[in-house]
C-alpha cells in the first residue's frame, strides 16, 4: 500500500472518514453477503460442520465462537460472551441447537466441540433431537489433553551426550 501511495506522489487526496465510513464499508459488506451466499449454496448441495470453540480472553470472560466448515472453507458465524452463563449441558445444548437451526438442519452433517462432559452430554442430547446429524469431540482437543496429561505424569529423562564413532 505505500509503496502505491509513493508512487502516485504527492497529490493523493486520502479518502474522507466519510467515504471510508459509508461507501468503502458499504462495499465490503456485499462482497461480505455474496461471499457467504456463495458458502450457503454449497452447504445445500453438499453439507457442512459446525465447530464450537471456548477460550477465555485477557479480561477473563469466557468466550463461545461457533464456525461453520465445509469443503469451501470455514466461516466465523457467531460468538457468544458465555462469562454469565452456567455451561450445563442443558446450556450447551440451547446454543448449539440455536446454531443447528440457524445454518439450517438439513445442511448440517456434523457438529464438533471440545470433549469435556457437558458438551459430550449435550452432544448426545443433540444427536436425539436432530437424527440425521452427528456430533464428535474435537480430535485436536483430545490430542491437547493427552500431552497435558503426558506433560504431568511422565517424567523426562535428559541421557548424556552420547559419542558414536570413537
């Protein structure tokens, strides 16, 4: 970008906070709509994953972004502020059950979480409720654990320097 802003020279006009603010945002938000239209077809023709992911940001609260996955690519669908909010299954269920309709459940293959018990149970529940889709836990999640658990219960051992050869 400055290196096209030197080569214009000195007589650029910038564009306004008004022209920035109301034409350019305007304009990025329909390349926004069609690109995620384009995603909404192929979910129709050829299904589509749900993602939920929870972490907690620098304040502390407790965030929810849900992610829909298909073939195409991924797109940010929503988030939720959940720093207020019992995480029951119960719980877990109402938002993903919100997101399932949202997307629409015939597009729906897959929903994918973390494993912890809540959202396995409310996986489950899920599964009873919506019988064409189906819920996994997030194998990058269960990997995660296992080297936690790997980083707890087993105890490195550093061997000296071993010189081959002579």
């Amino acid at each position: 970008m400055l290196e096209k802003i030197a080569k214009y020279g000195i007589g650029l006009k910038p564009p306004s906070y008004h022209e920035i603010r109301v034409r350019f945002f305007s304009k990025e938000v329909k390349n926004v709509v069609t690109m995620l239209e384009e995603f909404t077809e192929e979910w129709k023709k050829i299904g589509c994953t749900i993602m939920s992911d929870g972490w907690s940001d620098r304040k502390r609260r407790s965030i929810c972004n849900f992610l829909v996955n298909s073939p195409k690519g991924s797109v940010f669908l929503s988030s939720i502020d959940t720093s207020e909010i019992s995480k029951t299954a119960d719980k877990v269920l109402e938002m993903l059950d919100v997101i399932v309709e949202k997307v629409g459940e015939e597009n729906v293959v897959k929903v994918v979480t973390d494993n912890a018990a809540n959202y396995e149970v409310a996986g489950e529940k899920l599964m009873e409720k919506r019988t064409k889709l189906l819920w996994t836990p997030c194998a990058v999640h269960c990997i995660d654990l296992m080297l936690e658990d790997f980083d707890k219960k087993i105890k490195v051992i550093v061997l000296p320097s071993l010189r081959l050869g002579r």
